[in-house]
C-alpha cells in the first residue's frame, strides 16, 4: 500500500498499532455489555415472569450507552480539538476500562434490589461516553498522520478493533461457556470478562503512551483556527451542520447492519430460535474474524473506487442478503446460521472499511474529532441502540425476522442517499476542507483532488 508521506513506516506502524488497540480494547468492554444483556442480565438485574421481557429491559439499558455516546462525541471531541487527539485517547480508555470492571463487582438484584439495576444503568452511561469519544480520535490519529493515496486503508485499521473487541468478548463468553455450567455462569462466570478489562487496559495505555500527535492538529492550532473563543461544537452547529446530518445518515445502515447481524440475532436464535447460546456465539465469533479482514479490504476499495461508489452498492448488496438470507435462520442450523452470520458481517466490514475515511474528510481539522464524532455516534442512536430494541420488541408480536429485516433495508438505504447527496470525498487535503467541500460537484471535488 505504500508508506505514508508524513511520518517513518516504523512510526506510523506503531500509530496504528495503538489505534487498533485501543479501539479494540474498548469495543470489547462495550460489545461485552450487549452480549450480556442478551444472555445472561434479564435474569441477574432484570428478573421477569416473561424472558423476553427481561432481555427487552436488559436491552433498555444497552441502548443507555448509545444515548451517551453523541454526547462523549461533543465532550472528548472538544479536548481532542483543544488539547490533543493522543492525550483524549488516553482518557477515554482509562474511563471505559473503569467502568467495565465496576460492572463486572455489582451485586446482583437479588441481593442489593433495584440498586442493582441502576448502578448498571450508571455504568453504561460511562461506556458510552468514553466510546463516543474513543472513535473519532483514533480513526482520525491515523487519518492525519498518513497519506492521502491510501486514507482509506489505513483508516480502515481503527475500526477493525470492533470485530475484533466483540471476536475478544464472544470468544471469552464462549470459553466460559464450555467450562462451567449454566448456572455458574449466572452466578459468577459471567463477571470474569469484565473483571479480565484492566489487564487490557493497561497494556492499551502503555502502547498510546508512545504515540504522537497529530501533525495536522498541531498545525491547527499554532494557526489558532479557533482564537474566537467558540466552543468546538458550537462551530460545527453553527457551519457544518450538513456535514453532520450527512455522516449520521451514511453511517445508521452501517450500524444497524451489525447489530442485526450479531445483537438482535443472539437475542432472536436463544429465546425464539432456542438454539443453545454456545451455537449462536460460535457463529459470530467465526463471522467476526472474516469482518475484521473485510474492514481493511473496504478500506482500499474505497481508496481505489472512492467512497461514493462503494458505499453506496455495498449498502445493496448487504440489504439483499438481509432478504434473502436472515429467514433462514429459523431453522435452527448450526451451519446455515454461521454462513448467515458470516457474509453478514463480512459485507458490514466492507461498507464500514470503505466510508472510514468520509467522516473526516468532511470538517476542517480544528473541529474535526467534534465533528466526525458527533456524526458518526448520532448514527449509533438510531442504526446502534434502536435496532435491537425493536427487533427485540417486535418478537412479541411476530416471532419472524421480516420486521428486522425490513427496518434494516429502511436504514442501509438512508446509507445510499447520503453518500449520493455528499458526493466523493477522496483525496481531499485533510489540511484544507473547505466549509462548501460538499457542495461542489463531482467534477470539481476531481479537480481539487488532483491539484492538492
């Protein structure tokens, strides 16, 4: 892929390196938490007459930390546009570790009442605060540091630490799975991968500990972009509020495509399907090590194809395969639904490798982290936490994957018309993104592209 033009291979190599694992890390505390709440929460926290009902609260309480995360966006966008994308980072794994392993000692609601619950409720607020802050600087560390050519593939790398935090999380819950009963693990075998969080965060801490900042941030801010004295989000309200709207809307498909694919489905396949959880968490654990790959395989399509292009026919062929595939799940195949699983998550990773770049190719870099962040976690609220929400609910009613799946077609095609409505982004001068970038059309975004 070539090595990028502003740093040493040897020292971009470790950039990434820590991007990858700090996302990584914290994708694990956080996919941690919903594959709790499908398994095991409904009966620790949320006791009900009806299962379904318990995993419908427990859900309730994942969607918690979707809700926080835009405004982890807007609070760690805002030091990471004042104070550094590289010391943001740090706060943002310390805060999420902390919270993971509090999780992990709360008593059950069985012996301290509804505390319970709402001490989980507290600490799923913290998660998702340090995770909406989390994203942005680490795809954008590695975005400012590279080269234009291949943006996309290297951006690309952050975000395979969510397959591989939730390949981390299933692989632990299904280990555990095999080795101690079912009733173990409701007791106690299910704290121990939380608990197991403050290793992982001491080894994330030491490798961002080495990395530099952002030689773009640190060119924005000797020219002092922001010397009126206006709050980073503020700026981004008040003059790219398209920009906003435009990453929100090309990310909720890209969302909704993987917590269909692994949430609402580990939900569905043990309460409705009655597929033992050790079947359903193989499958996604297999499908996440092919969605790790696809990300960096997005990546450099959307370098070689641009953004516009592939996101846009990745979004169809993902809402096909939605159609024609999830009602075959039903079932209750261990093969079928590992293939299922599998190119569902394979054709999520293309599509989110592919538009990893877009968020920060739209906002000029002294609000960019608030601006890509913003964006990109509004996303979550709608394609993130109401998916499995409504899926969940909907099962009351119709114990099908038709309402899913059409609710997942609704959103994948909000993904097309965005990326339609922006036009292409690569090759864009991260130094130099005007505030009318994306009211230029095609040919001149061409020509810009080709003189910067």
């Amino acid at each position: 892929m070539g090595n990028p033009d502003t740093v040493t291979g040897a020292r971009f190599a470790r950039i990434v390196a820590a991007s990858v694992a700090g996302t990584t890390i914290e994708f694990y505390d956080f996919f941690l938490y919903g594959l709790a709440a499908a398994l095991v929460f409904n009966k620790v926290f949320f006791p009900a007459d009806d299962p379904l009902t318990g995993v419908l609260l427990a859900m309730v309480t994942y969607a918690v930390g979707f809700l926080a995360r835009p405004l982890g966006g807007v609070l760690f966008g805002h030091l990471g546009d004042r104070v550094g994308r590289r010391r943001t980072l740090s706060i943002t794994l310390m805060l999420m570790g902390g919270a993971t392993v509090a999780i992990g000692l709360i008593p059950s609601y069985a012996s301290i009442g509804v505390a319970a619950p709402m001490l989980l409720v507290l600490l799923r607020l913290v998660q998702g605060l340090a995770l909406g802050g989390e994203w942005g600087g680490a795809v954008l560390l590695v975005a400012e540091h590279g080269s234009a050519a291949h943006r996309g593939f290297w951006s690309s790398w952050p975000q395979t630490g969510g397959p591989l935090g939730n390949l981390l999380a299933t692989g632990v819950l299904a280990v555990l799975g095999l080795g101690v009963s079912n009733t173990e693990f409701q007791d106690w075998g299910w704290r121990i991968p939380f608990l197991l969080s403050v290793v992982l965060v001491a080894v994330g801490i030491w490798l961002r500990h080495a990395v530099e900042e952002s030689p773009i941030f640190l060119e924005a801010k000797r020219r002092n972009a922001t010397r009126d004295g206006h709050a980073p989000v503020r700026i981004v309200m008040s003059r790219y509020r398209k920009q906003v709207l435009m990453a929100a809307l090309a990310d909720v498909g890209e969302k909704a495509t993987y917590y269909t694919f692994s949430i609402f489905l580990l939900a569905y396949l043990t309460q409705v399907v009655h597929v033992p959880k050790s079947t359903a968490l193989t499958a996604i654990t297999i499908a996440s090590v092919f969605q790790a790959i696809a990300i960096v395989l997005g990546g450099a399509v959307g370098d070689r194809y641009g953004r516009r292009v592939s996101s846009v026919l990745l979004a169809v062929l993902t809402g096909a395969w939605a159609v024609v595939a999830l009602p075959s799940v039903d079932t209750g195949n261990a093969v079928t639904i590992t293939v299922v699983v599998a190119i569902g998550l394979t054709l999520h990773g293309l599509l989110t490798g592919a538009q990893a770049p877009f968020f920060a190719e739209l906002f000029p870099s002294e609000v960019r982290y608030t601006g890509a962040s913003l964006g990109y976690q509004l996303a979550t609220i709608i394609g993130g936490s109401l998916t499995p929400i409504i899926g969940v609910a909907l099962l009351h009613r119709f114990p099908s994957t038709v309402p899913i799946t059409l609710l997942l077609c609704l959103m994948l095609a909000c993904t097309a018309g965005a990326f339609l409505w922006a036009g292409e982004t690569r090759g864009r001068d991260l130094r130099d993104v005007a505030a009318d970038t994306t009211d230029k059309s095609p040919t001149d975004q061409r020509r810009s592209a080709s003189t910067s």
